[in-house]
C-alpha cells in the first residue's frame, strides 16, 4: 500500500493533502421529501463522484498523485445503500430534465445559455460515471487505494465527538465499528483514523494503539501544544507515549484554502455558491414558480437545484454570469499553493534531520460543493506537482512513516479543530442538554452488555439482535453533526429530532431487553429504518477492564505447584521500559524461565495496554495498578506501590500458593522484600543495578538522595545474596555499604543473542543517505551518559570524517539542552535526535551504524554495549564502570577516556576510517558475546547461585511434603 519515498536530491520536502469526506446518517427509509436527505444527493453531483471522475482521469494520464482520503461509516452506509442508491439515480434523471428544460427557457440568450448547456453535459457525464462503477462509489475508490494512488482512512462510527464521552468503553465501540466498517468495504485494515472533529483527549491514543491504528490526523495546537515541546514543530508528526503518530495540521496551508476573507475559493471569478435558480426563480412570477416548483421539495420548500449561472463578482449584491474560462485561474492558485509549500520546506529544510512535511486537511465537500472549482484545483495541483516542480512531493501520512518510523514522543495536547482549537461548539448552551442523557446511555449499555456478554455466539437471538440494534441507537445518536447543527443554528429542529429519536429508540430498546419481553415487530421495524453496521458487536461495550482482569493464574495449578517458585520484584518489566532495569529484568527472568526448573514470577506494576496477568515468554508476570495522587511523586509513590505487591503475595499464598525465593531488584522494591522474607522465611536476593552515589559522582547533595542511599544499604543488609553486574560495582557496594565481599556474586547481564543474524542493514538506511556514515548511540538522555562529551566530539569527528552523521536515540530531561549543544556547534543536520524508538526500529538502527559510541561517565554496567556487540557493529565506549570490563582496548573495541572530548574524537574517527579494523574488532566482540554474556549462560550462574540455598529449599519441600501427608492422614480418617 505504501510507496517508498527514496527522495530525489532537489526534494526539499512533503506536502499531504488530506481529504475528509463525511455525511451524518441522513437516510430516511419511509420517506423521499426530507430536505436534509439532498446533502447526499449534493455531495455525490458535487464532490465524490468529481473527485472520483479528477483522481481516474490523474490514474489514466499516468500522473503518480498521491492523497489520503479519510470515509466515515456513515458516509460509506449512505453509499452502498441500494434505496440512497436508486434514490440518488433518480435525483440524476431529474438534475438531466431540469438542465434540458434550461437550455430551453434560456434560448437565446448568449450569457446564460452556454452554461445552461455545460450543466446539461456535465449532469450526463455524472450519471455515465455513476452507473459505470455500478453505482458503487467505495468500489471506485476502493480500486483507486489497491493500485497505490490513494490511502483511505477510517473514523469512528458515527463520527461521534470521543473527548466529551464519558465511558472508555463508548469511544473504544466508536472506534471498533468504524475499523469493522472499513475492513467491510475495503477488505484491509486501516493504517490511520480521522478522529471526528480532529477531538483528541489524553487517553485516546491508548485505545487506537490498542486496534492496530498507526497514526490519526490532529489540530495545530494539538503538536504544538505537546508536552515536552517538540523539536521539529509543526513540519513533523509526533509520536504519543502509547506509540502512535499524530499529524499536525498546517495553519499556513489551511488558511491559504478555508479563509473566508483571503482564501482561494473566495476570488471573484469562482462561481457563487449562494445564487441558485431554486432560490432565484419563481419569487414574482407564478408561471417560473410553477416551473421550478417540481424541482424543490414536496412541501414547496426551496432549495439548491445545482444550476448555478453566477460568479462571485465582488463584494456587494451585484453578480455577472459565470465564465468558465475564467475559473481556471485554479490553475494559477494551484502554482500559487505549491510556491507556497516549497518556500515552507525549504526554509526549514535545512534544519532538521529529516524533509519537512506540510500536513493539509480539508473538509472534502469543500471541494465542488461549496468551491465548484474545487475539484479542478486538486487536479492541477496534481499534475504540476508532478510535471512542473520538484521542491515538493505529494505523500501520505502511511508513506511518510514508511520512510520515518520514528518521531519524536510527546504528550499531545487535548484540542480539536472547532472553535478555540476546543470542544467549545459540541458544548455549550445550545447542545449540553444532549449529554446527560448520552452519557446515561453509554453506562445502560455498558451493564446489558456485561449482562449478557456470554450471549455473543449463543443463548437467545432475538435478544442479540435486540442489543445490536440499541448498540447502533446509541451510536447514532452521539454523532458530532447533532451537536454542531445547534451550535450553528441552521437546522436545529432536525438535529433536536434526530437526537430524540434516536435516544427513544435506544431507550424503548433497553427496556425490552431488561423486561425480558422482546417485541419482534417493533425490533424490526428499527432494524429496516436504522440499517447500518450490519457487523456491529454490542459486545463492544464490555467493560474494558474486564479484558485485562479476566484471566488470574491458579497458584495450584500443574506446572506451578510442582516446582520451586521464584518470585522477582521489579517496579517496570516490559512493555513498561523507563531505564535499563526492564529489559535486564526480563531477559534474565525469560533465561531461568527457559532452562524449567523453576516457575519464575515477576510481581511488577500495571501499564496501559497490557494485561494484569500473562505468562510472557515462559515468565509468570503480574501487573498490579497502583494508586496515588495527581501530585504524588516518584518517591512516595513506591511506597504505595510496595504495599500492593505484599497484598498480592500475600494473597497468593492464601490461596495456597507457594513462594519458595525473593529476588529484589533495586531499592524500589525493598519495603516489600522486606516484609515478604520476614512474614515468609524465604531467602532474598537482591541485585544492585546502580547506586545514587554512583549516578550523582559520588555525592548525596539532598535529602532524597540521602533516603534513596539508606534504602540502598537496607537492600543489600537484609538481602541473603547481593547480585551486582561487574567487578566495578562490586567495589562500589563493598565500599558505600560496607558489605562482606564474599556476600556479594558478580552476575553480568545478559541479553539473547539470535541464533541467525536479523537482514536489517538494507532497510534500516532508508531514512539516511547513501554516503552518511552513521555515528549511533543508544540510552538515556541524562548527564552521567555523557551525551555531551559525545556532541563536543562531533566536530573533530568531522573534520576528517565529513559523512558522519550523528543518530541520538533515547529519551530524557537532558534532551532540550543536548539539542541547544548541538545548534551551538554547527552540527546542523549531522546530528538527529529520534527520541524513544521501538524495539524493532532500534534493532534497524543498530544493524544500519557503523559505529556505536557509548560516552558514559558513569555505568554499572552497559547493557547497550551488548546490544551492539550482538549487532556486529564497532564499539567505542567510555573507559569506567562496567564498561571498562567488557572491552578489551585495541582487540574487540575502543575504550576512550571517561569526560576527555579529544580522546573520544580520536576512536570515533579511527573506527570510520578504518571500517576494516572495526569489522574484525566487532566480530571479536560478537564471539565474546556469545561466550560470556548470552542470557541463556547468565541464567546458568543465576540459578547455580540459587541452588546455594537448595539445602532450605529441599526442607521446605520436604516440610510441604509432610504436610500434605497429614492432611491425606487426617482426611482418611474422618
């Protein structure tokens, strides 16, 4: 679906024109004379069958165009209805009469007639083009996608407004029936989602991440807003903290088209919407009355016909006869626009670390419905994008992140792109009567969902289906248009009668279920007027915790009971990544997991998204949710956090449980070790994976780190065994807490090393050019990682090395002030910094370097070094800590010296010169690797030193042994 954007060099950035087309359900089974009903009739003569008719003639003129069109399920409902159908092939017969009757009234008169003949000709074409595709709009455009022209997106449902619903359980069905929607039509999965309205709230992104959704189009100020600020505007998306990817909207772009006062559509030459012969005939004359009359409304309401003879002119009431010709100054808007877009790109092409992206989003029908040009400025654009300039390039979002998967991660502000960037239009006065009685609905639903849960593949079908038809009420009655039309005020009465009817037919429908008596005739009779969504689930509004909580292991269960359990505790285990003690922490709890002989458990703490209770990779993982205050910090907060670990413990061992070992890791979990050794005789060990003396240079300058520091010694002093990962932390601990050496094992990290090397180099240098040498590192944006040393270095490294492009990934407080350092110096588009990245697009990242430089100047160990080393990639680190012990300088890396810029400039660049050298230094690294610290080997030691305890562990076997005779004894007996 995604084309590749390997850039020519005269590119100087992206433009993504994004079209969102939108119809509420304005379908009426049991009647044809319902004003609001035309919106479809003049959405279809106006802009989807146009555009259809603009991106067809681009395909067949061989012009590779590329634009994102968002279809809500509403709008594809209206489409591929056969009644809307038959209905809109008639309105076409009618749209043909009425344009033949005008090239007759008008004969003779040389100004309005050649337009009279051009509806007439246009209105033919129209209908050709509608029975051609069968009549079936979403199979045209459905085709258009396959062959790679267009990227079609999603919505919710209804296009209900998800920041002013009450329930995560109302916006996840929103979401949930728009994707099943879409996979109805188009036979795929969506990449992206237009969220109504562009409404985001905190939250949201946690639900679409959660349905496979990649990315979602945002207001301005929803980026620029962002929390930390982002680094580059609004000229790229921004990634949430849940992994998805929010496109900003472009306020320059969007002014240039939608302003009222400036805009495009409004030029004088452009056609006036506002004078149409439906309004213009008839007013004085009861013989042009009696001829328009059957072209308006049963009920002689007056409406658009679509025959429309009139520019714009000027500003006041005065209007000449259009001129066909003269619109085509389209043509020059569309050259005016993409100058525009180029100057943009190019001013900030130059500094940042990938091409600008310029998002456009538009509302679809202003293209031809309200700027009848409309339709011809996208194809010019198109065409002269193509053909005429090679500044800018037309992408979609999928495309963009095909090209960059990563961006940088922020907290995305809660906005949309009404009024005051809020949710000011869907409330205020005019509509907030609406929500309590929504909100009403969605928990009524929610509890007859979780009711009859069990019902989805069984029980009684009259009251599935009774269940699904109140699940599409309540969707259609929360859709945004309702609460917009009140604000607006132009048809208040018909979104105040919708909204009623709706929300009685949800009511009268619950009260059936809850009643038990089901009335099958009115049931049917909803389902023949309201019938969207044919695969809608009303399982969907299940309680989402539900999903999370359903599954709790059984202590006595095979498999658990019969062997030793081991239980870790660990304040983050993946996918909660904060440091490295996560991935530490699970790849030696997946390694003992591997090896059988023990039941390993990680009690841990709850992350949105994954589940309370799973077995991962062998390993028993509990997430527990902690709670706290808004203003609780991270300090206090682990204290709530180890209360709920000893509850959770200890209520596995009354229900009988067992709990044969204690592993701590880190002084966040010492409170809990503590009381679960005491309470349980169990040995504990506790691993050290960095101290706060260490991470501060040796000093405790407050009272927190002084607290951190006694929490520290208290581990270590209750511990059975002390776990520290290098000989380098081993002296720390022995010195700061005044331990006996021979309590204390030195167990390195480990990680997992793939029995066949990853082919990634080729597609992780997609993002780079071919002549870039990549200059990669990897880990926590923090003083003690030496960043700073690193982007110091830079220059020198450029002097001799003028490719070498610095890749900064990692989170953290430091970021802002590294990218300051790096502006100061110059660096320009030679250093990037990508933020958090995923697992995968690290692993790319890794494979594509050709040098991996770790600067730290404090590291108990370097858990990332490995991770190069299993990469084969040249290693430069810094000559302290752990990482001191894990290269042999000159033999399988280079050790610079810790803090010294000219040292580390000096390796960096001899590694890049000298790629031979550096390829057998990391081969010789690799088999390091492979010998010393693969997780599998780690594991190995780990559990010979457990077996140090096996003497307690075989008697409390034995004890539990015993006991159970007893209790067969006593059972016999009685």
């Amino acid at each position: 679906m995604y084309k590749s954007l390997r850039a020519k060099p005269e590119w100087k950035g992206y433009l993504a024109l994004i079209l969102h087309a939108h119809l509420p359900y304005i379908r009426h089974a049991d009647r044809d004379d319902v004003m609001e009903e035309r919106w479809f009739y003049e959405a279809m003569t106006e802009t989807y069958l146009p555009l259809l008719g603009v991106f067809e003639r681009l395909d067949s003129d061989g012009i590779d165009y590329r634009i994102t069109l968002s279809m809500t399920p509403t709008l594809l409902s209206l489409c591929a209805d056969p009644l809307m159908q038959g209905r809109y092939a008639v309105h076409l017969d009618r749209l043909i009469g009425l344009a033949d009757k005008e090239t007759e009234r008008l004969f003779g008169d040389e100004r309005l007639l050649p337009l009279a003949r051009m509806y007439a000709e246009r209105f033919r074409e129209l209908k050709t083009l509608y029975e051609v595709c069968g009549r079936n709009v979403i199979a045209a455009y459905q085709r258009l996608q396959d062959s790679g022209k267009l990227e079609i997106m999603t919505s919710a449902a209804t296009h209900g407004y998800l920041p002013l619903m009450r329930t995560e359980e109302a916006i996840r069905a929103q979401i949930r029936t728009g994707i099943r929607e879409y996979e109805r039509h188009f036979g795929r999965r969506p990449g992206g989602i237009w969220l109504p309205e562009c409404g985001y709230t905190p939250g949201i992104d946690r639900l679409l991440k959660m349905e496979g959704i990649r990315y979602f189009i945002a207001d301005s100020s929803a980026v620029e807003y962002a929390s930390p600020a982002p680094n580059r505007k609004l000229l790229a998306p921004l990634m949430t903290p849940y992994g998805v990817t929010a496109f900003p909207r472009d306020p320059e772009s969007s002014e240039q088209v939608w302003s009222a006062s400036n805009g495009y559509p409004g030029h004088y030459d452009y056609r006036e919407y506002y004078r149409d012969i439906g309004w213009d005939l008839g007013w004085n004359d009861a013989e042009e009355w009696d001829y328009i009359r059957p072209y308006v409304l049963p009920t002689h309401e007056r409406v658009n016909t679509g025959v429309k003879y009139y520019r714009i002119t000027g500003k006041g009431n005065h209007r000449e006869p259009y001129n066909p010709e003269w619109a085509r100054k389209a043509a020059e808007h569309a050259d005016h626009f993409l100058a525009c877009r180029g100057e943009q790109v190019k001013a900030w092409n130059g500094w940042l670390d990938r091409l600008p992206l310029v998002v456009s989003p538009y509302d679809a029908e202003l293209f031809g419905h309200w700027w009848y040009e409309g339709p011809l400025w996208i194809e010019m654009l198109c065409r002269k994008a193509y053909h005429d300039q090679h500044a800018v390039k037309l992408v979609t979002p999928g495309d963009y992140l095909q090209q960059y998967p990563v961006a940088d991660t922020g907290y995305v502000n809660e906005s949309s792109w009404g009024r005051s960037h809020s949710s000011e239009v869907w409330l205020q006065p005019a509509n907030d009567w609406l929500y309590r009685h929504l909100h009403e609905a969605e928990e009524r639903m929610i509890r007859l969902s979780l009711r009859h849960a069990g019902e989805r593949s069984g029980g009684c079908a009259l009251r599935r289906r009774a269940l699904n038809q109140a699940a599409r009420e309540l969707l259609l009655a929360q859709s945004s248009d309702w609460a917009f039309i009140m604000d607006s005020g132009t048809v208040t009465g018909y979104a105040v009668r919708r909204t009623k009817e709706f929300l009685s037919s949800f009511a009268l429908l619950c009260g059936m279920i809850e009643d038990g008596r089901i009335d099958e005739a009115a049931l049917a009779a909803l389902e023949h007027r309201h019938n969207l969504f044919p695969d809608i689930d009303y399982a969907d509004y299940a309680p989402a915790v539900e999903e999370s909580t359903a599954k709790r292991p059984d202590p006595l269960s095979p498999g658990i009971r019969d062997k030793p359990n081991v239980f870790m505790l660990a304040w983050e285990y993946p996918p909660k990544f904060v440091g490295g003690l996560s991935r530490a922490v699970a790849d030696l709890a997946e390694a003992l997991a591997a090896q059988g002989e023990a039941a390993i458990h990680v009690v841990t703490t709850a992350f949105e998204g994954a589940p309370a209770y799973e077995v991962r990779c062998g390993v028993h993982v509990h997430r527990l949710p902690v709670l706290g205050s808004g203003d609780t910090d991270f300090y206090h907060w682990t204290f709530e956090m180890n209360m709920a670990m000893v509850d959770y413990v200890v209520a596995w061992k009354e229900r009988g449980g067992r709990l044969d070992l204690l592993h701590a890791h880190d002084w966040m979990v010492v409170q809990a070790a503590r009381e679960l050794k005491l309470s349980y005789a169990v040995p504990l060990v506790a691993t050290i994976h960095a101290t706060e003396a260490g991470r501060n240079q040796g000093r405790l300058h407050s009272e927190l780190s002084r607290r951190i520091h006694g929490l520290e010694w208290k581990l270590t002093y209750e511990a059975s065994r002390v776990f520290v990962c290098s000989r380098h932390m081993k002296e720390e601990v022995v010195r700061l807490f005044e331990l006996p050496e021979d309590k204390i094992d030195i167990v390195p990290n480990g990680i997992r090393v793939p029995e066949q090397e990853e082919e990634l180099a080729a597609t992780g240098r997609e993002p780079f050019a071919a002549s870039d040498r990549i200059v990669l590192y990897v880990g926590r944006l923090v003083y003690e990682k030496g960043v700073q040393v690193l982007l110091a270095a830079m220059p020198s490294v450029l002097a001799r090395e003028p490719r070498a492009k610095l890749v900064v990934v990692g989170a953290g407080p430091m970021r802002e002030q590294l990218e300051r350092q790096a502006a100061e110096l110059g660096l320009g588009d030679r250093a990037s910094f990508w933020g958090f990245v995923e697992e995968e697009t690290k692993k790319r990242l890794y494979a594509t370097a050709d040098v991996c430089v770790f600067p730290s100047l404090y590291e108990p160990f370097g858990i990332v070094a490995l991770e190069a080393m299993a990469a084969r990639r040249p290693l430069v680190v810094s000559d302290t800590g752990g990482l001191a012990e894990l290269i042999e300088h000159g033999h399988d890396g280079y050790k610079a010296l810790a803090g010294h810029v000219e040292s580390l400039a000096w390796h960096v660049t001899e590694q890049l010169l000298d790629s031979a050298r550096g390829t057998e230094m990391a081969e010789r690294a690799y088999w390091k690797l492979k010998s010393e610290y693969a997780s599998g080997s780690i594991a190995e030691r780990v559990r010979e030193r457990y077996a140090a305890l096996a003497g307690w562990l075989s008697a409390k076997r034995q004890n539990d042994g015993n006991a159970d005779q007893e209790r067969m004894v006593i059972e016999t007996i009685h």
